[in-house]
C-alpha cells in the first residue's frame, strides 16, 4: 500500500516556536506540522516579518489550529469579535502560505436543572441556528479567493442537530472545508458513530485535514496509535489522497513520531498494526 498523503505532528505546549516545529518536523521524516494557537508562542503578534520570510522559506506544509474556547453560538457582541479574531487567524496563515486552519464550532452554554443538563439550543433552538449559520456563511464569505482550507472539526457541538443542518446546507456552496478526527469519532456509541461517519462519507471530497490519536472508544484519550482499538487499515484506506493531511495529534511531539512509525507499518504489512 502506498502513502499518499502527507503525515505531520501537532506542535503545542511542547515547541517554542515556528521555526522548531518546522525544524523537529523535518529531522523527524515528517512532512507537516500543525500549530496549535492556543501556544502563545505562536500568536501572530509574536512573529515579525523576519520570522514569516524564514517560515515560509522552509517550504514545509503547515497547518493552524485556532484556539479550542472559541464558539459560535454565544452572545452576538463576543461571537463576532471572535469571528474577527478568526480572520487575523486567517489571514495569519495566508501570508505564511499554510495549508489548512482548523476550528471548534465552540459549545451551546449549558444550564443545570433538575439533574439533568440542558443546551441553550435545546431551548432556543431557532436563534442559535441563525447564529450558527450567520457565523459560518460570514467566514465562507472570507475565505473566498484564498489558497487556505478553512476546516471544521467533529468535535461535540458538530453532533448537535442543527450544526448538522448547518453545515449541510453551506459545505456544498461555501469555501469551507472538514477536519475528520478519527479519534473522536471512535468514543460514539453505535448509532450516532454511524451518524457522524455516514456525514463524513457524504462530504469526503470535504475533508482535507485528518486528527490521527488512538483510544479504546470510551474516552478521548490521544493515546499513540495501537494504544486502542481502532481500525487504522480500514481509515487509511478510505482516507488515501495526497490532497488530505494526517496528523498525529499524540502529545508530547515523541510520541507522534513513535506514532508515525506504527502508522507506516500499518501501510507496509497490508493494514494490519504490527508494534
């Protein structure tokens, strides 16, 4: 089995800085790196114009992960100063000619009542609809014309019905893109599992970003791959493009690279995991 696609790491509370990420990247074999902004050092404010000159003379695949609290369904004033982060975010990783920029829809707020846990879009669910789709149409508006993939993660306020209906009415006429974490979706029980691939199936032309972390499909552990039961063959398979990036979202960074080597075994030894 050949490999298509680019692998890479997620550089995070473990690098200092671009350059390293890019540095460790390339001494290690990989072919991408994936940094992500909750690290303040790599906040756009930290980078002058030497820096992103000699970023993007290392010619290296990079992706950006915006910061994970972030949400599209709060308080307008807050979600469009957000969405107006976004764009600096977005633009950030233009000029430093990045490949993809991944975001969490950020959650529904919560209220406690009885023992039981309510969503604000249970309860208003037309308002946080208008929300939802006003935020992600402004953003696909934006990334209109741009080089970079703007792509949304199957985190847990993806399941909720109406980021579903969201997302299928803009992904066909919008530049927006899917970040489809294997990882995440292996802890769903079986039908909403089915649910969310079936999704994902629908729209793989979509999805140009991929989370690679094993778990045992109970908890979001970001285990190394083999440190669980996922069907790694099966995903690589499905998942074969040079168009599609891999990273391994396995923390610290050595332990993506041991990752990256379970994961080659899987391509060469015909999709089965050997340790």
């Amino acid at each position: 089995m050949r490999v298509a696609n680019p692998i890479g790491y997620q550089a995070s509370y473990d690098t200092e800085s671009i350059l390293e990420a890019i540095r460790f990247g390339k001494q290690n074999g990989f072919q991408a790196v994936e940094l992500h902004l909750l690290s303040p050092n790599f906040q756009p404010e930290r980078i002058n114009s030497a820096e992103r000159r000699a970023i993007r003379d290392e010619n290296f695949i990079l992706l950006f992960h915006v910061p994970t609290n972030f949400s599209f369904f709060i308080d307008d004033k807050i979600r469009l100063a957000t969405i107006e982060r976004l764009k600096e975010y977005i633009d950030f990783a233009e000029e430093l000619a990045a490949y993809a920029i991944t975001v969490h829809l950020g959650r529904s707020m919560p209220l406690a009542t009885q023992g039981k846990t309510l969503r604000t879009w249970e309860l208003w669910y037309e308002q946080e609809y208008e929300r939802l789709y006003s935020s992600l149409k402004d953003i696909g508006t934006y990334m209109q014309g741009k080089r970079l993939f703007f792509c949304i993660e199957n985190t847990s306020e993806m399941r909720y019905p109406l980021s579903y209906e969201v997302l299928e009415s803009l992904l066909p006429e919008l530049p927006l893109y899917l970040t489809w974490d294997i990882g995440h979706s292996n802890t769903l029980d079986h039908d909403e599992k089915q649910r969310e691939e079936a999704f994902f199936l629908r729209f793989l032309h979509k999805v140009k970003n991929v989370h690679l972390h094993d778990n045992w499909g109970k908890v979001d552990e970001h285990n190394i791959i083999g440190e669980g039961n996922i069907n790694w063959g099966y995903y690589l398979e499905l998942l074969d493009s040079k168009e599609r990036v891999l990273i391994l979202e396995t923390r610290p960074r050595e332990l993506a690279v041991l990752s990256m080597k379970r994961l080659l075994n899987v391509w060469h030894h015909n999709n089965k995991l050997t340790k």
